[in-house]
C-alpha cells in the first residue's frame, strides 16, 4: 500500500487537526470530510481570538550567546499551530535577530519564581514581581541586576555546561549593572532613588549567593569571603543608600511586619554583654579601639532590634554592612578577637535568611570558623550566638 504523501497546510483556512496532521484539508464547514470520516473533533481557529505577539527589537546590550537546550514536552498539536500562526515572520528573517529569547526567559524566571526568594512573605511580594521590574523598565541598570539574580538562581537547579552557561550570563548582566551605577554617579537624582535602593539588594544577593553556588576555593575561607563582599558593596555605598530614600510602592519594604516569626528578645542581653566587654577592654588595653567598637555595638544593636520586631530581615542584614565602620572592617579582617565576636553575632541575622536558596548555610559556616579561631576564654562570649542558632563548635 502506497504511503500517504505529507503536505504542508500552508492554508491558514484548514481545521486545526488537519494542520496538526500537516494534511490536506477541505475546508468544510462545520466539519471537514477528513474528520467525519474519521469521527473526529472538528474546529477551526479564529484569527480574531488568536493573541497577538508583537514583534520587539530587543534593546538589550548583552551579547548574543547560544540558545539554552529545554527538556522536550509534549505540545497540543492546536496550540503549536496557533503558536506557527502568531509567531509565523511577516518579513523574511530570523526570529533570534527580533526578540532576545535569552533575556525573556531570564525576566520570566524573575516574574514565577526568583521574586519569592527575595520576599519575606506574601505582603511584600507583589512588590517584588510587579513593582520592581515595572522600576527596572524605567533604568536599565535595575533591569541587568534583575536578569543576573534569575540566571544564577537557574544555576542552582541546572548542571554541567548548563550551570555554567547560567553562572557566565549572571556574571555578564551584573557587570552591566554596575557600569550603569557608574555611569549616574555624582548626578543622581530622586527619581533614581527607588531603583538604587532595589538594586543594591539584588547586587548583595548576587554577592553572597556565587560563592555559595561556584563553591569555596581552597585557601578561602567565610571570614575572607565577607570581607571581600564588605568591601565590593561599600564602594557603590554613595549612589545604593542615597539621602532621598525610598518612597511609593517600595516603602512596605522598610516597615516592620509583625506577622513575621521574631527572634528571642534575649539579644539585649547579649549586647549589655558586649558593652561590658568592651568597657573591660578598654581598661586593661590603653590600645584598644573602644570607639570603633561602641560604634559597630550600637549598630548591631538596631539590627537585632529590627529583626526582633519583625523587621525586613535581609533589608537589616545588609544595610549593617553599609553602616559600621571602615576601621571595623579591617579589624576583623585582621582576626582580632574581639571584632570576630561581633561579627558572630550579626551572623545569628544570617542565619535566620539561611532558608533562601542565595544564603544557604553563610550563617553557619561564619560561626564555625570564627568558634575555631578563638581560645576557649573568648568562646565564652558567643554563648548566645550558639543558643540562638543551635550550632555547636566542637573543641579544637
């Protein structure tokens, strides 16, 4: 028995089973002689129902990289002929050279799923997918930072040369996003604010989720790493953290939500307990830097409060590394005992964040560190980093 010759349906009158075959039609009405004969379902597609799909040229300055591969799925033969029949070109040309597939599937990433990951419930999340990319489309700067968190939240559930692909388009669309901040340095105005504010969020994120996703080095450890991430945010600290503030839509962001779980009240007891110290210090060590350390204690001391109060607690943690001392930092940097106790207390704020896919256990891995480095006189003044988180240092 001969084979049936395929044909095209080219005509765009033909039902929709007959396409999907890619049959000739006859085009009768209500029910084509193929699908009686046949006892199929009938229908033809209505060209005033279809969805338009306008054609855009994609403004985006990143660079044209090779089409991700998808899992194959199976397609309903009448949806992929609507979808032929839309995004069929008018003019010759390709399709790549009209939309920038890899941006769209980035934005689409954001607007289902990376959004929740920086919401700290469903109050604040219509913010973040709706109001934020809304800010994003009026400064291209916000836009690339939005784009580099969702490829790097796509690294985390892909593998391979897929993992890595992501991780190289994040690293791209976040350089993007800094030359932007760059280049409205020194002239920025109030209209910036909102964007400004959002993105330095986004750009902490991104700091302390690569390391997690691209693993530690040999030779690196958690103190190190949030020095660098100290310092690589500070320098955008004029033009993130501006006079105006934030306004509008974002400002739920700032405020309190007492729905939130809260952290024990017991952290005032825990900076009485640093003042003290620090107090001593300053008596037995003529040397010691008792301002710079009432500084970084009155610091924290806002952040625990915030977070106890039901505070934005990823807002909080990140606006301490704009707010203590340059000369804070360096003493930690330097593994001086007493800066290292601190800095294990602001990691029990780390900690609370460790359910997002970008912190992951930096809470943990902080603590650990800083238990292993101090004597056992000194562990005793991170007892209630431990009771807060339920971590346990083992003796060195």
């Amino acid at each position: 028995m001969p084979s049936r010759r395929s044909y095209r349906a080219s005509s765009r009158h033909a039902c929709l089973e007959c396409r999907g075959r890619r049959i000739k039609c006859g085009k009768e009405h209500p029910q084509c002689s193929f699908c009686i004969s046949r006892n199929l379902g009938c229908e033809y597609l209505h060209r005033a129902s279809s969805l338009p799909w306008p054609r855009v040229k994609s403004r985006s300055s990143t660079p044209s990289l090779s089409p991700v591969k998808s899992s194959p799925s199976v397609v309903d033969p009448a949806l992929l002929v609507q979808y032929q029949d839309i995004m069929e070109p008018s003019v010759p040309g390709s399709l790549d050279k009209e939309l920038n597939i890899q941006d769209l599937e980035l934005m689409m990433q954001w607007c289902t799923t990376t959004y929740r990951s920086v919401s700290r419930n469903s109050t604040v999340e219509n913010i973040w997918q709706a109001v934020v990319p809304r800010e994003a489309m009026r400064h291209p700067f916000l836009m690339h930072g939005i784009l580099a968190l969702s490829a790097l939240h796509l690294a985390v559930t892909s593998d391979g040369g897929l993992r890595e692909q992501y991780i190289r388009i994040s690293k791209e669309h976040q350089n993007q996003a800094a030359l932007g901040l760059e280049s409205i340095a020194g002239k920025l105005k109030q209209h910036h604010s909102n964007a400004a504010f959002t993105l330095s969020n986004i750009m902490i994120i991104f700091s302390f989720a690569l390391p997690e996703i691209m693993g530690q080095s040999i030779g690196h450890h958690p103190v190190n790493e949030l020095y660098e991430l100290f310092l690589s945010t500070r320098k955008s600290r004029d033009v993130l953290y501006n006079h105006w503030g934030v306004t509008g839509e974002l400002k739920p962001l700032l405020q309190c939500d007492k729905a939130q779980p809260k952290m024990p009240d017991t952290s005032r007891l825990a900076i009485m307990s640093l003042n003290q110290l620090n107090a001593n210090l300053a008596r037995q060590d003529p040397h010691h830097d008792k301002d710079t350390y009432d500084a970084t204690i009155k610091q924290l001391s806002c952040s625990l409060d915030k977070v106890s109060r039901g505070g934005e607690t990823m807002i909080v943690a990140f606006q301490w590394i704009f707010q203590v001392p340059e000369k804070y930092i360096e003493l930690f940097r330097k593994r001086d005992s007493f800066a290292l106790v601190i800095l294990a207390h602001y990691a029990v704020i780390l900690h609370f964040l460790r359910r997002h896919w970008w912190m992951g256990e930096w809470g943990l891995r902080l603590i650990r560190e800083i238990g292993q480095h101090l004597d056992a006189n000194w562990r005793n003044s991170i007892t209630w980093v431990l009771d807060a988180t339920g971590y346990y240092i083992p003796p060195v």
